[in-house]
C-alpha cells in the first residue's frame, strides 16, 4: 500500500475504515450486477420498410395502452400510472447520452430492452432484438412526426395521398452532430479517498433534493417541465432511473434527467469530481437489492403430484417445492410497497393450484368504512403466445383473472355489518326489518343484522350481486377481461375458483385453487402445457384498490403433464 494511503487511513476512524470495507465489497460484486444490465449493441440496423412495420405492429399491440395512439403519453392507461407514460412528440427523453438533450437510437433501444425502474415502465428483454429495433425507429417516427405536422407543406403532402415509404424514411432519419454525443472516458477505479470526497461533493451537490442519506428526502415539491410534479429518487433503495452501472451514471451526470429538474453537471464539475461523485452514490445501495427490483421473465413450474396430494394451504405439498421471487411494480409509484411476491405452482389428477406469499405489515380485510381498503391479490392467466403486456387483455387476446380480497374472506365468517362497527349511530327503524318486535320495545341498531332485511331491499343481493350476498361462502372470483373496462365476474354452475388466506409474521399466504379441467365452455383449461401468468397485489393500508396496485409482467407457467 501507497505512504499516502496508509496516512489517509490513520486519520479516519476504525468504524469509517468497516464501513468503507462494506462499500468496496458492494463496488466489487457490482461488476457481476452490472453484467446483468448490459445490453450489448454491435450495430444498429439499417432501417427498412419490413423492420419499420413490425415496429408499428408491437408498438399498437404493446405500448399504445399507455403512450397513446400518437405517442402523446395519453393512453387508456395513462391516468393510472405515474410517473406518466413518456410523451414522445415533446423531444424529451429521460435517459440520454447527448449533451441536447435528444437520445440516440442505442438510448431508445437500451431503454426499451431494460425498461425503467421506478416506474410502470418493463423491460422487453424477452423480445427479440430486432423488434426492439423496429420499436426504435416507431417511437423516432412518432417523436419527428408532429414536429412535420406543424410544417403546412408536409400537411399538404400527406392530404394529396398519403406519405410513402420514402416519406416515412425521412421523418425517421435523424442526423445526430457527432460533438454532440457524450464520450464516456474510461472509469478509474474507486479508491477510498475518492469516496470520502465523492460524499463531500454530493453533500453539496446532490443533498438538497436526494437528502443528506440519500433516501430522497430532501426537496419534495418539484415539478418537471410539462407541469407533472416529481420527487427525487431514493438513492438507497437500488432503483435508479437510467441504472446504476458506472457509464450510465456518468451519462445522468454529464446530461442530467432532461424534462427533470435533474441538471447536467458537465459544467460546473470536473471529470474527477463526477467519478467521486458516482463511486460514492453507487455505495449507497446493495447491488442484491437492485437485483431483486429488475423484472425479469421467469418461469414457474407446476409440479404434478399424486391424486391423494391436497393442494390447500396448510398442504406439506408446499414445503417440497421452492418458490420463485417475482417482481411488483406500483402503477402508481411510491417507495413503500410490496416489492415482490414468492410463487409455487402444482398440480394433481383433479386440481390446479397456485401459492403466493408477500410481505405486508399490517392484514386489512375490513371495508366497512369508507377510509378501509382490503389487501388483496389475483393471478392473471393468457393462453395467447404474446398477449398484450397491459394486464387486462383487449378484444382479440382475452384474459383470466383470479381474484382474492382478504375481506371477502373474513365476510365468510361473519358479514360486516355497518351498525356492528358504528353501534352508536341514530337511525331510524326502516320497515324492511323483518326481525323488529312492534310493540314498543327498545331499538338498538346493533341488532340490526342486514341478514334480517328483506332481500327486496337489499338491492345489490336481490339483483345477483354475488358481493352483496351476505351468504356468500367463496373468497375468490374467476373473471374475464377483453380491455380496459371489461372485468366480468364468471358465475361458473360448478368448478369454482377457491382461496384461502392467512396473515402470520408480517406476511399474507394465499392459495388458490380450481378443477384443472372445467365443464364450462370458455374458461381456461390446464391439462398441461405453456401458460402466461402474471400476479397483482392490493395492500390496504395504503388505500389500495382497483388499478392503483402492484403488478408483474407476464412469465410462464409449465403445467407438468
């Protein structure tokens, strides 16, 4: 070791020297992490009519749910998800390695393939590559079209007949200024005395939005230019927008977030200082916690076991396989969520089965007040190759859905009446009360059970409302969805989907369960065989409900024969 090193580390004291030991060992196993997040780029591909097409085609089918029809960020999805969709047609984009503020082809299509954490934005790694490419040049098309648009000529052009190809091919090209384009220098390597001035530098650069830890608690009310409001990003938590190799954190730096109130620091740091700056914010966060933020697909076995194996909760069956961690993003970001849920899968001669298990600190299964939320979770199936990414499937590629709420579930031992949790409430006696002595006797509204009123007035029960049925003996529904706006709840006569859940140690544990072979028509059959799957979670202590929700994107689910 250097003279110089051996006095910078008798200076410091002995906790600081651990702590630094810590940061070296998450620096080192970083490379592993960031191998993980590279997307090698040997060319891009020449733009042809073919890729261009496919591009459109993905782009309807996958992305126009929440970036809109024009790539306004404007879909039926839009206003469900936040941070917003990315309107393309502004010129701003988030992750860029220009110095104006304009992204690349290899920006688009690296974004793209990892997706965006922090944000309800996946990763299409499990497309091929030139799809991907193709979905770069149909964003480049939607970005420069509505700049031509404001160009009375080219309104013209396109009211004479239309734009061919070659007219297409011209609104994608680009010429990008060579000079324009951030060369990243090569990394020097972290060093403690570089990390000790990189905190240094951070507390006056970065701490008045990030906080003096990191955790984005520093300025709350900010605005990005089109008006959204923003919050800064939780440095310590492993998601970082636009990721945390070295290179990429060298791009935010010299670019900053454009759009953002992220600035670019090429100005007024020096080179040395930026990589201070970025060894120390990388040691802020394990790279195993980024690791389990990323999204990846996976896929879940379900096992085959004997006719005698039960499939319940409280089955052995459960403890012989392991489960797989699968990822949740909020639709509406916030840093306090469920992150991830674990999943096993089997199967016997008659049932199939699914389990879950997620954190949660608190089990809230009561809705009798309007400040009560019910956690909750549901398990979406598609037979569908590539079914559309957006949950709820469209017209053409329908979807399953398989619902549990943990307060369907404690309705089934006692309905929740209002007046048991108001007992104190004035009301006045209403006739449809079959159970009320008229002759003068004290009225207390506590034992005014809804199971003692007339169904004629109870109108959500009377009209079939299996929700409204205060003898409702399930905890789960099987639906059907085609788009935003069509979950319809299945009456199956039989083979009804079953779930049963229990709260233990901070943690919610749900099975579900249904005839692997179904006698109605129309609903999803498992024989055995390839199935997409993906899961939601509701946690109501942060009012959770309908699409305000944890989601994962679609994996595949092995049914075993």
């Amino acid at each position: 070791m250097a003279k110089e090193n051996i006095r910078f580390f008798k200076i410091i004291p002995f906790s600081v020297v651990i702590a630094l030991a810590t940061v070296f060992y998450f620096l080192n196993n970083r490379d592993v992490y960031s191998s993980m997040l590279a997307v090698p780029i040997e060319g891009v591909p020449e733009l042809t009519q073919k890729l261009f097409q496919k591009g459109e085609a993905l782009y309807q089918k996958q992305c126009l749910a929440c970036h809109g029809e024009k790539g306004k960020g404007d879909g039926k999805a839009a206003y469900l998800l936040n941070p917003r969709p990315r309107d393309f047609t502004s010129g701003e984009f988030r992750l860029v390695s220009t110095i104006d503020a304009g992204p690349t082809e290899e920006d688009l299509f690296k974004t793209i393939t990892r997706g965006m954490p922090g944000s309800a934005m996946p990763s299409w790694t499990h497309l091929p590559e030139n799809e991907r490419w193709g979905l770069v040049y149909y964003v480049y098309y939607l970005m420069q079209y509505e700049k031509k648009m404001k160009n009375k000529k080219f309104r013209d052009e396109i009211a004479a007949g239309g734009l061919t190809w070659e007219k297409q091919k011209q609104i994608i090209t680009k010429e990008i200024p060579p000079e324009s384009i951030i060369q990243a220098p090569a990394e020097p390597p972290p060093a403690a005395e570089g990390i000790a001035r990189g905190r240094q530098l951070y507390l006056t650069s970065c701490a008045g939005c990030h906080g003096q830890e990191g955790k984005g608690d520093g300025q709350q009310e900010m605005i990005n230019t089109d008006g959204t409001p923003t919050r800064p990003r939780d440095l310590t938590r492993g998601l970082f927008k636009g990721y945390p190799t070295s290179k990429d954190l060298y791009f935010r730096m010299m670019a900053g977030l454009p759009g953002s109130p992220m600035p670019s620091y090429q100005y007024s740091l020096t080179q040395e200082e930026i990589w201070d700056i970025i060894h120390y914010v990388q040691s802020l966060s394990d790279p195993e916690k980024e690791k389990r933020a990323l999204a990846p697909h996976h896929q879940i076995q379900a096992k085959k076991f004997d006719a005698g194996a039960g499939l319940d909760l409280e089955s052995k069956v459960w403890e012989t396989l392991t489960p797989v961690y699968i990822s949740l993003t909020p639709l509406w970001w916030r840093d306090d969520r469920v992150e991830g849920v674990e999943v096993k899968a089997a199967r016997n001669e008659k049932e199939m089965a699914v389990w879950l298990r997620w954190n949660d600190r608190s089990a809230d299964d009561a809705v009798t007040a309007p400040q009560l939320f019910s956690d909750g979770a549901a398990i979406q199936f598609s037979e569908e190759k590539d079914p559309p990414f957006f949950a709820m499937g469209d017209g053409e590629y329908p979807v399953t859905i398989w619902n549990w709420k943990a307060s369907w579930q404690a309705e089934q031992s006692e309905w929740p009446d209002i007046e048991k949790r108001y007992p104190n409430a004035a009301v006045d006696w209403y006739p449809d009360d079959q159970n009320y002595n008229f002759q003068g006797a004290p009225f207390e509204i506590s034992h005014s059970k809804t199971e003692d009123h007339d169904r004629l007035y109870l109108t959500g029960q009377e009209a079939g409302n299996i929700f409204s049925d205060v003898n409702r003996q399930v905890a789960a529904e099987e639906a059907k969805a085609k788009g935003f706006g069509s979950l319809t709840t299945m009456h199956p006569m039989f083979d009804k989907v079953a779930a049963n859940g229990v709260w233990r140690d901070g943690a919610w544990t749900v099975v579900f369960k249904r005839n692997l072979k179904p006698g109605e028509e129309g609903r999803i059959r498992f024989a055995h065989g390839s199935f997409n799957i993906a899961f939601a979670v509701w946690d109501g202590a942060h009012r959770d409900r309908n699409g305000q929700k944890m989601v994962s994107i679609w994996n595949e689910l092995i049914v075993e024969k």
